[in-house]
C-alpha cells in the first residue's frame, strides 16, 4: 500500500474544504503532523477531531492512531532515504550541484513509491487486456503525451497495433471508433486534463476497455476508466515533480510493457527481433 503523503496527495483535489485544510497541513509538515494528537491536530487546522477521523477513513485507514503510526512510519522512511541536508524542494540560491541532488531524490522517490501504489491485480488485467486488444488507443498532452507516445513505440516495437493521440480531434475521432475489441489508455498526473478524460470517457461509451495512469484516483480521468493504474510524484515550485511525475508515468508503463511481452513471449521476440533488424543499418559504425 502507498504511503500517507501519497495517498493525500491523490485525494487532495476530492476532498471537502475541511479535509483538505487537514490533509494540505499534514502534508506541508508531516513530521510535526506525526507527533501531533487529534486534540492538537484539530486545534492547529481549525477543525474537529471528527474532520480528522473522516480524513483517516478516506486513506483506508481505521483512524487517527492507525493514521499517525502509519504517517510516522513514512516520515522515518523517507528520512532514511533522504541524504542529509536535501529537501523536498529547490530554491533559487540552490547550487546546481544541491539542484542535481535534489531532482535525484525527487525522481528516485517517484519511482519507489509508484512502486509501492501500483495495483498489481488492476497492472495484471489490463496486461491482459492489452495483449488482447485489437488495437490499443493511447491519450494524454504535454508531458503526459510524451510518455503516450514512449507507450505507442514500446507498442509496435512488439507487434502490436497502437496509436499515440495528443490532438483533441484525433484522440475523440479514434477514441469513437474503438470497441469492446479495444483497450484506451489514458495519462494525466491530475487526473483532470479534460482532452484526456474526454477522450477515455468516449472511448468507454465506444464499449472499449478503459485504463487511467494517474496520480489521482478520485479525479475525472479515473472515473471515466474500468482499470486505474496509480502513480506517486510530487510537485515542486521549481517543476522538479513535472520530471518525477514523467518517471512516474514511465515507470508503469515500463511495467505494462514487461507484463505484455511476457505474456506474448514467442510473438514478442520474433517482433523485436524483426524491428531490430529493419533499422539496424541506420546505425553509423
């Protein structure tokens, strides 16, 4: 299971106003946050404790100790994997070498703890899925289109039929052609990209199976999914988290990619083999 922060994170944009207030302070602090009672917690956020417990049922957890000894277990972890004298985030008087550090950790934790939130049974069926599918349509814009299109390449390197989509128009006109033979596959690190979750959601009415790669299970993109295939990475000031989020995106598509030739081994190699050899005298030597 993902950490606490993660876990906030991902709701933060879902919660009600009060929650939020508690979710945004725990997680701008979460070492003080750890050692803080409920009574203490309520008090620091202007809220009750009874905000507080409903918080802690929507991380899955039974309530404010279950949440605290789990918040506290995260921040020695993270403290453990963190080298002395790194935060979170960059400032403009950083070094380029504390900046190198810095982007370092932030990607390395982004790759870890998607790791750690990924559903190995929702990976598995859409593995399935997609070794399946007739075609497999893939959306997503900005950074999120470039990993959209890392997916589409991965794709048809093992012989498989899939199609990148970043213009709004080509997303809806194929996402409308799909069918129940058919997987869609949408990324958005807020989950509330409306090209992308516009896109999934035609693509479900299509009859095709949906798949949501997001930081956000709450968001729009991951109601318009069947599957939703999580991420963990954190934003910074300075966009550091718009690379983490990248790595994080890749990370699972790496995954379904592995998952996919896997299970379609014979094919798969024969493809590669295929591919590697079409563009092998485009190498200088």
């Amino acid at each position: 299971m993902s950490s606490v922060p993660v876990r906030l994170r991902g709701l933060l944009g879902q919660l009600s106003p009060a929650t939020r207030r508690v979710a945004a302070h725990v997680l701008a602090d979460p070492h003080a946050a750890a050692q803080s009672t409920i009574t203490e917690l309520a008090e620091q956020t202007g809220t009750s404790q009874s905000t507080i417990v409903r918080l802690c049922h929507e991380t899955g957890l039974a309530g404010y100790r279950e949440f605290r000894l789990a918040l506290a277990a995260d921040v020695a972890r993270s403290d453990a994997e963190t080298p002395t004298g790194i935060t979170s985030d960059i400032s403009p008087d950083d070094e380029l070498a504390t900046v190198v550090a810095k982007i370092a950790v932030a990607d390395t934790r982004a790759v870890n703890q998607t790791a750690q939130a990924l559903s190995v049974p929702d990976l598995e069926a859409v593995v399935v899925a997609v070794a399946r599918a007739r075609q497999i349509g893939i959306y997503g814009v900005g950074a999120s289109g470039i990993v959209a299109a890392d997916l589409e390449q991965k794709l048809r390197r093992i012989g498989l039929v899939a199609a990148a989509h970043t213009d709004i128009h080509l997303a809806l006109t194929s996402a409308a052609l799909l069918t129940g033979d058919d997987v869609a596959i949408g990324l958005s690190h807020s989950g509330t990209t409306s090209e992308t979750v516009d896109a999934l959601a035609t693509a479900r009415r299509a009859g095709a199976v949906t798949v949501a790669v997001t930081d956000a299970p709450r968001s729009p993109v991951a109601a318009a999914a069947d599957r939703v295939l999580l991420t963990a990475a954190q934003e910074t000031r300075f966009r550091s988290g718009a690379t983490a989020s990248r790595l994080a995106q890749l990370t699972v598509v790496d995954c379904l990619y592995v998952g996919v030739a896997q299970r379609t081994y014979a094919a798969s190699r024969r493809a590669l083999e295929l591919t590697r050899d079409a563009v092998s005298h485009r190498r200088r030597t």
